[in-house]
C-alpha cells in the first residue's frame, strides 16, 4: 500500500492531506504520450489524465468523509498509478465499516448522470461543433467514471465490492468469519485477473493481479487472528470505550521502553519489568487508544445502566 513516504503533499481539506506518490509522474508521462485520441491537442490527453486523477481523488474524499461521520479516523489520502488509497478507521461495527466503503462508489455514483447532462447539452445546443476538443473531453471522463465505478464494485476484495461483500456478510457471520469468507472469495477474483492478463498480455493487468492477491492473503491473516483472538479468555470487568470489547486476559501488550510483554490490565498500565506508565491502552480489537480510567468507566456504564 502507498504511504506518504516518498510522496508530495498536495494539499489539506476539512483536516484530511492529500499525498500524490512520485511514481504517478512516471505512469502519468507513459500514459499521456501512449494514449490514442481524436483530440487535435496534446494538452486535451493531459487534460484527461488530470481528470482521472480528480475523479479518483473525490472518490476518496467520499470513503473519507463518510468514515467521520460514523466517529471514525480519516485524515490522510495517497493518489498513485493504481488508483487512490483513503486511509480510514472507521469504529469496528458493520454499518459504520459498510458506509465508510460505499460512500466511495456513491460519489462515481453521482458524478455520472452531471457529467452525461453536461455532454448532451452540448450535443443538443450544438455547441459541441464550436469546442469539439471539450464535448471529446467530457465523454471520455464520462466513461472514465463509470468504468471506476465498474471496477470498484467487482465483489474482489480489496476493492471496494469485495469490502461491501465484508460488511454486508458482519451483520450475519460476524466480523472474523466474515472477512474470511471476503478474501477467500477475492483469491478467485484474483486468479480471475492473472487469467486475463495472460489471455490479453497486459502487464498493467498482471501488476493489479499481485496488487490484490497481496491484499487478499494480508486480509486472510487478519481474518485468522481475528478468530484466535475471538477464543481467548476476556476481562470482563473493563471493555474498550470505542468498540465495547472486553480485552483479553494475558501478555499481549508490549513495552515500548524495554520491549518486554506484559498484561496491562493485571498492572493498571504500567510495565511490571522497568516501572513505564502509559496515559493510554490499546485495544486489541479495535486498535483504539483510551486511558485505563476509561476502560473502566466505559464496562461500568455497560453493566450498571443509569436510572431515569
């Protein structure tokens, strides 16, 4: 996955940065010199690119946005040759989770119908015989944006489909299971894509293939410790003030000072090796940090709800 390593910072919006990755220049030169196009210009190619990138980009506003208005974590975007990255946390419930993914698609969603409009206005004032360059430039967005869409909704996880399937499978199978049965299937989408990339001799093809299939074996190994982690005995006595999880009882905390394990909740946060204080715990569900008082707090309103 990109990260802003090595990565330009383009801009900050509602306290959300956009990073653009140095490779996409490279991408960006072969693929605007390498595009046929009726265009008589070759700025009008630069312009379609550039498109492409805004289209991606305001899909990832949307994945973004909706994640915070479901309380979760979302600050930062990464714009690269594959695509965009929106790295979001939304709070580890199914409709938060399904709505921070399909706020995505919903903006491609959206821009479709505003963008044929804009064509067929054209067309029909006739206009278009004036700027034939631009009614070129809107169809081609316009189809750029539905084959986004296409794409994204294809139920292969890591796309957006796949983490749909993920979200809608929570609410019955629960969150482990669930993303087991998503990735399992999203290794027959894989093989899928290496099959056409052979068939059709595409290297962009073969690099989406391993791109996936990475994704796809690192949300398997989520899914497994997700369900050893559902099998270890828990404390009840504290639950995690982001996602109401009991944490469980054993060393599964590590110090940062002298790196040794401990339980953090048999200690109050401290470590019992080098005597560390830490102002705020982990949870091991969720990975949301909160002060132990507030574990505490958050189990006791769950089990003594107040009275009326």
């Amino acid at each position: 996955m990109p990260t802003r390593q090595k990565a330009i910072r383009l801009f900050q919006f509602s306290g959300i940065t956009v990073y653009l990755h140095w490779s996409w220049f490279l991408i960006a030169i072969f693929e605007i010199n390498g595009r046929n196009s009726s265009y008589t210009s070759f700025y009008w190619n630069v312009l379609e690119y550039l498109a492409l990138f805004v289209i991606v980009m305001l899909h990832e506003f949307g994945h973004a946005l909706a994640c915070r208005q479901t309380g979760g974590t979302a600050n930062q975007i990464v714009l690269w040759p594959l695509g965009g990255v929106a790295y979001v946390d939304p709070p580890p419930r199914p409709g938060a989770v399904l709505w921070s993914i399909v706020a995505g698609p919903l903006v491609n969603v959206v821009l479709a119908p505003l963008l044929y409009a804009v064509a067929f206005l054209g067309k029909s004032t006739g206009w278009w015989l004036l700027f034939p360059n631009l009614h070129e430039l809107l169809r081609a967005v316009f189809w750029i944006d539905l084959v986004l869409l296409g794409f994204n909704i294809l139920p292969i996880y890591p796309l957006d489909g796949g983490k749909i399937l993920w979200s809608l499978l929570w609410f019955v199978l629960g969150r482990a299971r669930s993303l087991m049965v998503a990735t399992l299937l999203g290794f027959v989408g894989v093989a899928g894509f290496v099959l056409l990339a052979i068939y059709i001799r595409s290297v962009w093809f073969g690099i989406l293939a391993g791109y996936l299939l990475i994704n796809c074996w690192g949300g398997l190994q989520h899914a497994r410790a997700l369900v050893k982690m559902a099998k270890l005995p828990r404390r009840h006595e504290f639950g995690c003030p982001r996602c109401q999880q009991s944490p469980p009882a054993g060393e599964y905390w590590k110090c940062g000072k002298c790196g040794q394990a401990f339980d953090t909740f048999a200690t109050n946060a401290a470590c019992p090796y080098c005597s560390t204080q830490f102002p705020v715990t982990r949870c091991l569900d969720c990975g949301g940090l909160s002060p132990m008082s507030e574990w505490a707090a958050q189990r006791y309103a769950v089990a003594m709800p107040s009275q009326s």
